[in-house]
C-alpha cells in the first residue's frame, strides 16, 4: 500500500506517492480547484487502496480535504513540526514543494497515531461564530476605549458607568446628551456611541444564536457550575468533537491542563503545561475561578488544596484539571446521546475545526 503526501498552497497542490520502504513512486501537481482536485483524485486511483497524509494548514487545504474524504479515502493530517527529521532524512537537499510532500508522506509512514481528518459538523459553525464574536468585541473595546477619551473632554464629570459602554440604555443617554454640543468632537463621539451600539446589537445576537446551539449540541455542559454559554461554545469550537480523543488524559493534554513530568533519576516531578489549546485552556480557568468565587463542590476541593500545603494557583491547577475531566464526560455523554449530522453545505465545504 502506498502512501501520497500532499503539500498544499493557495493555488496549487503537490502531491507525493511512496511506497512502503518510503521510496518515491511519482508525483504530481494539480491546480487548488475543483478541476485539480478531480485529476488529483484520477491521479490517485492509480494506486489503489492509499492513506493519504497532508500538511496539517486547514486555511489552505479545507477544500481539497473534504473532496479527498467524500471520495472515500483516509486523511491524516501532519503538523509541520513532525517534518523537519525527515526533510533533514531526505536524499534530496533544499525545500520544494515535491521535497515537502515527500517529507509528509514519511512521516505518515513512522508516526501510526496522526490524527485523522474528518467532515465537518455543527462544532465548526459554533467555532467560526464564537471567532466573529470574538472579533466584534475586539473592535467595540478599542471603540469605546476611544469614546472614553471624547467624552472626557467634552465633559469630565459626565457620568459613564463601568462596563456601560456594553449597555444599550447607555447609549440612549449619551445621545441624550451628545445632542447639546457642537464641534468635531462631539461629531465624532456621536459616530463612536453609534458605532458600539451596532456591534453591541451584534455581539448579543451572536450570544443568543450561540445559546441556540449549546443547548442542542450539549446541554451537558451548561450543568456543570461555572461554565456559561460562551465557555462552552468554546469548548465545543475548538474540541471538534470529544470522541476522537483516546481518553480523558489525552483530551486533558489537548487542553494543556496535563502536567508535564520533568524527572529525572528517582526524584519525581512535574511542570505546568504552557502548550496545549490555549481557547480551551482559558475557558477551564475562567469555569474553576468561578466555582472558586460562587462556592460549592470547586470551591471545597480548592479549599482542600490549600490545606494540603499547595498555593493558590496550584490549587486552581488542579481544580482546572478536574473541570477538564469532567467536561470531557460532558462532552462524550452528549454525543453518544445525540449525534447532528453535518449539513450538504459544510460536507462539500469543510472538515472539522
């Protein structure tokens, strides 16, 4: 059985076939569209039954990824650090778009437990909303932040509450208010208060939508104490699915909420874990900080901790880590209970975040 790696580009994509001895077959390159994508497929069938690895860039080869799966073949994927022995391996020396697909393809024959590439579901939907979300609030922070400064120097004992520039009834008295002066200033408060209220509108939509999907996907999640709808719409986004993780330790290193050991000879010892998906890793600590500051089950264990001699940030280490284990089972009871099937669109489109 052969092996074709697959170096992808904006505009095309190469392709290496290997045997299993890691001995180039052929290779081809085909243009990224779906004429490309076509004679990639034809070029493919020559070999008959392939696993077929590629170069772990979603932004560039979603596309050709999801026509490689409907078509029925196995994808792994390849993150671009696993390259660099076996470019360095290589008979060839440089870097070429045939040296990297070759340098994919062997790899995929030395590392058994790549993560294989799947169709996309509703996970993505509630990724890409959670990211445009997230860019709204962006922008409203540095418009309001700007607005701030104006309305200082319009009037410095105008009252603006904390947090109030998130608020429509704010807005409503600043334009109250802003329609008494005159001036550049006042002209371009005017357009900065306009401005956050449109993506305040914005960004609370997206929360109800997001609401929407939570709790059809997994209402499980909305259980656990601490964790809020955009929390869980994160975990969710960026998870893509809690099946395709082994285990809870596994799902636990994706999450960088793992230990990771730093021992040597017989004195054991472990080190925080500063990798892992730092979206996730964030939403875990804002879950644990909050059963800390609202009580309850997390915040006896935290209590616990400390009276075991740990500090408070190794108290919400583990008291993170623990929240990780239980979302992971949040996560698995919901999809063996449910499972949404992805729309036509996202099948011809994309594969899982």
């Amino acid at each position: 059985m052969h092996v074709v790696g697959i170096d992808g580009h904006k505009k095309t994509h190469t392709l290496v076939a290997v045997d299993q001895l890691g001995r180039r077959a052929d290779d081809i390159t085909v243009a990224a569209t779906p004429a490309g994508h076509a004679q990639a497929l034809k070029w493919v069938a020559r070999f008959g039954q392939v696993v077929l690895a590629i170069e772990d860039c979603r932004h560039l080869t979603r596309r050709f990824e999801a026509d490689l799966l409907l078509a029925g073949h196995a994808v792994v994927r390849v993150h671009t650090r696993l390259m660099a022995g076996a470019r360095r391996s290589a008979r060839e020396r440089g870097k070429s778009d045939p040296i990297d697909a070759e340098a994919v393809a062997r790899v995929a024959l030395r590392e058994p437990d790549l993560p294989r590439a799947s169709l996309a579901g509703p996970a993505r939907d509630v990724k890409l909303l959670v990211d445009h979300r997230r860019r709204l609030v962006r922008s409203r922070t540095a418009a309001a932040n700007k607005l701030r400064w104006f309305l200082h120097e319009i009037d410095p004992e105008l009252p603006v509450p904390s947090r109030g520039l998130r608020r429509l009834c704010v807005f409503d008295l600043l334009d109250a208010e802003l329609d008494g002066h005159q001036g550049v200033v006042a002209e371009i408060a005017r357009d900065l208060v306009g401005e956050c209220r449109r993506l305040t509108v914005q960004i609370n939509g997206l929360e109800a939508r997001l609401r929407r999907l939570v709790e059809a996907l997994t209402p499980s999640l909305l259980d656990i104490p601490g964790c809020g709808v955009i929390s869980a719409a994160v975990i969710i986004g960026e998870a893509a699915g809690a099946s395709r993780f082994k285990s809870k330790d596994a799902f636990a290193h994706f999450t960088g909420t793992a230990p990771i050991p730093v021992w040597s000879s017989n004195k054991v010892r472990v080190r925080l874990n500063r990798g892992g998906n730092r979206s996730i890793n964030h939403a875990l600590h804002m879950i644990a900080v909050t059963q800390v500051r609202r009580g309850g089950e997390g915040a006896e264990y935290f209590a616990k901790q400390l009276a075991r001699g740990k500090t408070p940030k190794e108290a919400v280490r583990l008291l993170r880590r623990r929240v990780s284990d239980r979302v992971f089972r949040a996560l698995i009871a919901d999809e063996s209970d449910t499972q949404p099937a992805a729309s036509p669109a996202d099948l011809r489109l994309s594969v899982a975040a």
